[in-house]
C-alpha cells in the first residue's frame, strides 16, 4: 500500500492510520506531542488533543485518496511530500484535491514529537 521508499520512522504511523486504529495512531505520538495542521487556531499539544482531532478525522480517511510523491530523511525529520483527495473540517466540508507538505520529528524513542501539516489551502481544487 504504501510506496517501497517509504522511511521506517514513518511506516508504523500511516499502517495505524490506514487501519482506522484511533489508539494505534495515538501510541505513535510522544505523550506531549504537538500537532499543528492548517485550519487550526492553535497547535495542538499532547494526547488527549491529539485523540479529539484524530477521532473527528480518521473516518474521513475511508474517503481520502492519497498519493505519496516523495519522502526525504535528516536524522530524526521525515518530511513528505503528497497529494490528497479529501474533505479537511478544519478548513472545507467538501472533498477537495490538494498538495500537502508534512514534517514529522521524531524522538529517540521513535515516537513523533512534532507534526506540521502544510496545505497549499489557495491552489486546493474543490471537486
């Protein structure tokens, strides 16, 4: 499912991801993870945020297509590079394609501290 080139920091997220797993997903995380993701007010910081934001949109995955264009590696930094079809609430309520950039640092335990999703919100197609 997921390109062969895919970084290994990254392949236990996306397998919980794509296995609809809400606690998968969220062991993934360091206990004071920080997620920021276009459409947010603020960064969303630890597990308990991190659980209300994946719970509202881990089922929008059963419709999202997602085509992983390129991953890059720096130590403990993943960043990715692909192109999504989806519905995004925190920012349009209907599908839409569009290129994200997502930047994934991990700690020494492996777990993802820090995740910064970009959306290229103004070239974003709605369908």
């Amino acid at each position: 499912m997921f390109p062969p080139n895919t970084p290994s920091l990254l392949l236990p997220y996306l397998q919980a991801y794509f296995a609809h797993d809400l606690e998968e997903v969220l062991a993934c995380f360091a206990e004071d993870a920080t997620l920021w993701s276009a459409g947010l007010e603020a960064p969303l910081k630890g597990r308990e945020a991190l659980r209300a934001f994946y719970r509202q949109t881990l089922p929008l995955q059963e419709k999202m297509k997602l085509h992983c264009i390129r991953s890059m590696v720096l130590g403990q930094e993943v960043v990715s590079l692909s192109e999504l079809t989806m519905v995004l609430p925190s920012l349009w309520s209907e599908p839409r394609h569009f290129t994200t950039i997502t930047v994934y640092l991990f700690n020494e335990a492996g777990r993802i501290q820090d995740l910064r999703m970009f959306v290229d919100v103004e070239g974003a197609i709605p369908l």
